[in-house]
C-alpha cells in the first residue's frame, strides 16, 4: 500500500501508518470472511427451504406437466440462456408457458394469447419457476436473488440502465426483493425500478431481509400477483 507522505516521518508517524495499515488489513479481512458468512447462511437457506420445497411440490409439478400436455402440444419443459453470477451465462429451466412457435417479443402483455390458460395461472403462481429448484441444487442459482434475466435482454439493458451489471455480484433467485416489491416487468422502466431493489437488496444483506423475502413471496403467490 502507498501513502502520500505530507507530514514529517517521526518515530510516532510511522507507528500511526503502520496501524492504520492493520485496520485497513482487519476491515478487509473481515469483509471476506462476512461475504463467506453471507454465502454460507444462503446456501443453507437454498438446501433447507429449496429440498424441502422440491419435495412438496412434486404433486403440483406432475399436475401441472399433466395440464400442458392438455393446453398445448409440444415441450414441458422452457430452457433459456440466462445471466448469473460474475455475468456467466446458464441455462434456466421453466415450465413451459406459452405456445410453441409463439411470435417472438422479450416482454408479456396483459392478456398475451401466446400464453395458453393454465399458462396464466403458472405465472401468476409463479409455478412456471418450480424447475429452477434444479438451478439452485446445481449452484447456479440462490433460493433469492436478482431476477434471472435473458443474456439478450441483459446486453440491451446494460447500454442504457446504468450500473445493471451490480446486480450480477451475486447469484440470481426464484425469488426477490424486486419480485416481491414491483410487479411483474414490462419494459425499460420496469427493469430500472427493479435495479433499484436489486442494488438494495446486495448492499444491504442480511437473514433477516432474507427471512422477509420469503415469506412475502408466500403472501404474493397464495395472493396470485405477478413477480
């Protein structure tokens, strides 16, 4: 570490620089281990309520490969290049909500007839995400986190939305501050008012937040809002 030296370099000064040094050195070190303290807690939280969600909700998952196969013929499953941690592309995994060979635009509208009817409730449900619970047992993902978004969409963002890329600090999630705070999105404005949770969210850590997420994504499904 370099120091600008515009005082005299008397016995004291440079017991001063050197103790400085050591509390820059100890918030440092502390900071590293806070992060693996942080991560650690979220793993742990991804195994305890993600298995355990994976589990209850096999019922609901062989029902719903059931109603697609009703609604619409064609794949179960929707797989898609999305943005994770560090900006690395991943392949996410969804229930399939919209017909297949549907006309292509990167954003849904109100009453989308791309999307068959039990489609609607799957999303409103947010039971089109129940495959992901394979990306967060993979590690690719976090139980919450940012919104995994298309690595297309993310290009387009990342030129006129400053800072999006501060959300790629961390792993995204199923859930999240902004998927719980802000509906569903829609367009540019939509994705910068999420930005803003999502950097909130990062910077401001905690179990506590993390025990919040959840259940308020309890109470927004069994309320059947958008994310």
């Amino acid at each position: 570490m370099e120091y600008k030296m515009t005082f005299p370099i008397t016995k004291k000064n440079r017991q001063l620089i050197t103790k400085i040094d050591k509390k820059i050195k100890l918030k440092m070190k502390n900071n590293k281990t806070y992060v693996k303290t942080q991560f650690f807690q979220k793993r742990l939280i991804d195994f305890i309520v993600g298995g355990s969600l994976l589990l209850v909700s096999i019922p609901v998952m062989l029902y719903t490969i059931f109603r697609i196969k009703k609604e619409s013929p064609g794949p179960i499953f929707f797989k898609q290049s999305r943005i994770g941690l560090n900006g690395k592309a991943f392949m996410c995994y969804k229930f399939r909500s919209m017909h297949v060979n549907s006309k292509f635009n990167p954003y849904t509208q109100e009453n989308d007839s791309r999307i068959f009817p039990f489609g609607n409730t799957m999303r409103k449900m947010r039971i089109d995400e129940l495959p992901q619970l394979l990306n967060i047992l993979k590690g690719e993902m976090h139980l919450i986190g940012p919104r995994a978004e298309w690595d297309i969409l993310v290009k387009d963002y990342e030129k006129i939305i400053p800072n999006y890329h501060e959300r790629h600090t961390v792993a995204p999630g199923i859930t999240g501050l902004a998927q719980v705070c802000h509906p569903y999105g829609r367009n540019v404005d939509d994705a910068k008012k999420k930005l803003e949770y999502d950097i909130e969210y990062i910077t401001n850590w905690s179990l506590k937040k993390e025990l919040m997420v959840i259940f308020k994504t309890i109470k927004v499904v069994l309320g059947k809002e958008g994310l």
